[in-house]
C-alpha cells in the first residue's frame, strides 16, 4: 500500500526550494508540498518531519508499516479494532484524530476515538480494514496497513434419524431456553418423544403410555 503526507506550513519565499521533508531527523530528497511512499515497506517506519524556509519543522508523526495480518472472526462475535500510534515525547500531548476503512470505504469518520467496534459481526463485514490519523489541522495525515477480516459463518448440524416404528400425528416444538427441539409421534397405543439439540450433543428418546 502507498501512504501519502501532507506538508501545510507557511510555504517558502519565492524562488526557495518548497518544502524540506525529514524521517527521522535526517533530510530526505523531495521538495514536493506531499511525499508518498510507494508500496510501503517495514523499513518505511519512522518519525516524518517537514518544513520550509520560512516556517519550523512540523510536528512529528510516526508511520508504523507491519506486515499484513489475517484474522478469521466467527459470524455474531464481536470485533473492536484498535489505532495505535507512537508519538516522540515531546510530541505526546498532540491531539489527533482516527477514521476507519473497509475496502477503502469509510465506516467511522475522524474523530478523536482511536477505536471501531462492530457489535455482532455479520457476513459482509468481511474485508480489508484501514484506520487513517491526521493532527487536527489535517497538515500530516497517515493510514496504516491493511489487515484482512474474514467472517466465518455459523454451520449448523442436521441430523437425519430413523424411527422403527410408523408415526403418526408428530409434532415438533423448538425450546429457546434448553436450544433444543423437542418432537411426539403417536405409535399405536403409545407416545414416543424425542429431544434434539441444535448442536446434535443429545438425542433422547423416551416413551410414555397411552
């Protein structure tokens, strides 16, 4: 992925180079008003400064790059992601805003929350999640890595039963509170029930007179 910074200070007095960028306290070689790292790597990572002639160097912001993660989350679980930065000391009082991305959508616009949570997870969240941190002015803005979502759907188990005995007049009743499903047939004379859970971890039968 690219990550593109913004340099808003006081521009240079005609004639002057524009702009002077730094990562780490060392010049790097672009003049441009923005500098964009081209398919960044973990080396990438550091402390971005800019300046011009006229103005001091601006704040620092740190780019994380990490290699990108997979994460498989099951359908109705919650999920809670979480932007992390790493501010110099002496720029840790510096208030910044987040947003949130998913397959380069926005899901959560900036505010000054570092976190996105999704309640109860459903298939179409799955996807690739970005969060994006800019200083209030928006003059340095960064996004992070990708990191991929996948939703895995419930699978239910099916049971197929076989009775020895012809019924009659079933009945079938799902029970909430037990998660099961509870069915009578009439044999006859008698009264035959079953209880099934919906996990498939009990199958009960039982027989009453009639």
């Amino acid at each position: 992925e690219s990550v593109t910074l913004t340099c808003n200070v006081a521009p240079s007095a005609q004639g002057d180079p524009p702009y002077s960028w730094y990562k780490d306290g060392a010049p790097i070689g672009t003049k441009q008003q923005k500098y964009t790292v081209v398919s960044a790597q973990v080396s990438d990572s550091g402390e971005y400064q800019c300046k011009s002639n006229s103005s001091d160097r601006s704040e620092a912001v740190t780019l994380t790059v990490s290699n990108g993660s997979l994460s498989q989350i099951n359908e109705g679980d919650p999920i809670m992601f979480k932007c992390d930065t790493n501010l110099s000391p002496r720029r840790e009082t510096t208030e910044l805003q987040f947003a949130f991305y998913r397959n380069g959508h926005n899901v959560q616009g900036f505010n000054s929350s570092n976190q996105y949570g999704v309640p109860s997870a459903q298939l179409e969240d799955s996807g690739n999640y970005t969060c994006e941190v800019q200083t209030p002015t928006g003059s340095v803005r960064k996004r992070s890595n990708m990191a991929h979502i996948h939703i895995q759907g419930e699978h239910k188990q099916f049971l197929k039963l076989q009775f020895p005995n012809p019924l009659q007049h079933t009945t079938c009743g799902y029970t909430v509170v037990s998660d099961a499903t509870a069915c009578q047939g009439v044999t006859g004379q008698s009264k035959e029930k079953w209880i099934i859970y919906s996990d498939g971890r009990n199958v009960s039968p039982g027989m009453d007179s009639q």
